[in-house]
C-alpha cells in the first residue's frame, strides 16, 4: 500500500520507463515537470506542438529539452490528435495536457473513431498528501461531472476505487461526503444517494470498496469525531477516498488543501483507455511532476 508521494515516487521508478504524449507542449511549467521526470527516471517524453515555440519557451526559461523529440503540429487540434495518435499506435503510454485547452483535450479523448474511449464515464482523480492525515487520500470528482447524479457517482466511485487499488489499496474505504451525516432527502438530495451508495456496496452491487455515508468530512478523517457523535463506522476517520456531492464542493474542498492545507497533489482524469494527465494551469510544478508520476504508475501498461 502506498502511503506517500515519496512511496509512490519509488513504486514508479522501479517499473520500466513510460511515454508521455504531451499535447500542445509550448507550456514553461509542463516542459519543466517532464523533464524533472526524464530525469529522475520516470517517463520520458514525445513533445507535440508548434516546434519553434516549444524551443523558444524552453530556450527563454533554460530548460534542457534536448533529450527529448519535439514533433511539429500546425494548431491545437491537430498537436492533440496527433498526442492521441501516438497513444493508439502504442508509440506512448499516456496522455498530457500542455498550452491546449480542456475541452480541446476532452473532444479529441472522447472522438468515437480516432479516441481514448474506453466505454467508462470519464472522472476526475485526486490524490494528497496532507500532513494532518496519516495516509494519503484521494478526492472525486474536482474537474469534470458538475452536478453527478446517481448513477454517475456510482462510475465515479468505480473509477476512483480501480486507481485506489493501483496504489495497493486492497479495499478501498469510500466516504460519501455531505453536509450532514443523516439522511434528508428533502433538503439534501446528495444524503440519499449516500445512503444508497452505501448499501449498494454492503449487497455487492459496488464491488472491492467499503462505503459509507453520508458523512461529514470531519467524520470521515477523524476518528474522535465519529466517537464524539456516537457515529459507528469502519470507514470513518480512515477513509481512502472521498466521493464529493458535486464539483462546486470538490473543486472547494480541493484548492483548499492545495493553497491553505500545505498538501501535496496529483491528479489525472480516468475513465478513458489510458489516464489523462490534466492539471490546472494555476498547479505548480511539483504538482504536475506528481501528476506524471500518478499517471504513469497507473497507465494500463503497468498492470
């Protein structure tokens, strides 16, 4: 089970070396992440995109690129076809997001013919390290399902509890968050498909995860919490993964761990046939190297 990013950083670089597509690659950030990455072993990386520009961008930022072959797209769409292609020809294993935008990426991932799709809902998937937390925990869905009804927060907690056991995460511990840790179903709508999810999984239905809710963040970090409102669970105060009401609270819960918690953070978008790594423009670089590294230990190709 890995329990950090310097565990999880390890596991990677003990696997043989993967390939990351980036698209639209004339981004400073994302150039020095994969090269931190190439160097320190653990992908390497086919740069797509304008090629004058990415040599500009890394010239005016002295970042090394040499090692790494740059192939020349006219335009966003075509710098992430071509990153798709590549992936399809089995020429790299995983995807990245560089200058394009989201929805570019997305339309290319999604293309029923020339795509990444894997029949799945495509999910959103957090990983911290918070130094207030004795593991780390994972976070669903900050960045895609907007307002995930039922259904949808089922794929997401399927998708979310596949990666949890990439990490050696046997069972994963699934808390379904709420305001509240009662089932009101007139006011929060969110408390009863918590419920549901939880008793989906108790019958089977949600397979290789104990799940429960809905609970209350402080309940599902905490265990003196839990005692202190009579709150019996084996998921509370140990939970692995938490599955957000919505992306509003997600997002929220996210940025705050990343700029008032002291987290540590990667994230990659799951679902498709390989993961995505697409990280926020405002992440640092720490966080999109950890980002290449959760990607890349988690690409289809290691299992």
């Amino acid at each position: 089970m890995i329990t950090s990013f310097a565990g999880l950083l390890k596991e990677v670089k003990d696997k043989p070396k993967k390939t990351i597509a980036v698209a639209m690659a004339e981004e400073e950030d994302v150039l020095q992440a994969v090269v931190m990455a190439h160097q320190q072993g653990i992908a390497d990386a086919l740069l797509i995109g304008n090629k004058n520009k990415i040599i500009e961008v890394a010239r005016k930022q002295d970042i090394d690129i040499s090692d790494f072959d740059i192939i020349h797209a006219e335009n966003e769409w075509h710098s992430v076809s071509r990153a798709i292609q590549l992936i399809r020809e089995c020429m790299a294993d995983t995807l990245m997001k560089g200058k394009c935008a989201t929805a570019t990426l997305l339309k290319g991932v999604l293309d029923k013919e020339g795509g990444l799709r894997s029949g799945k809902l495509l999910s959103h998937f957090a990983v911290f390290e918070v130094p207030a937390y004795h593991k780390l925990i994972m976070v669903s869905d900050a960045a895609m399902n907007i307002a995930p009804d039922l259904q949808a927060k089922i794929a997401i907690v399927e998708n979310a509890v596949q990666y949890a056991r990439m990490l050696g995460i046997e069972k994963p511990k699934v808390a379904v968050i709420a305001a509240i840790e009662k089932v009101n179903p007139d006011g929060m709508p969110c408390t009863l498909d918590a419920a549901m999810l939880a008793q989906m999984a108790a019958r089977g239905q949600i397979k290789n995860a104990i799940i429960d809710g809905p609970m209350a963040v402080d309940n599902a970090v905490s265990r003196k919490s839990c005692l202190v409102k009579g709150i019996e669970s084996e998921v509370g105060g140990d939970a692995d993964i938490l599955l957000m009401p919505d992306i509003e609270a997600a997002n929220v819960f996210y940025k705050t761990l990343t700029y008032l918690g002291n987290s540590k953070t990667a994230g990659i978008i799951i679902g498709a046939s390989v993961p995505i790594i697409l990280t926020s423009r405002a992440d640092s670089e720490e966080a999109k190297y950890l980002s290449i590294a959760l990607g890349t230990l988690t690409s289809a190709r290691n299992q």
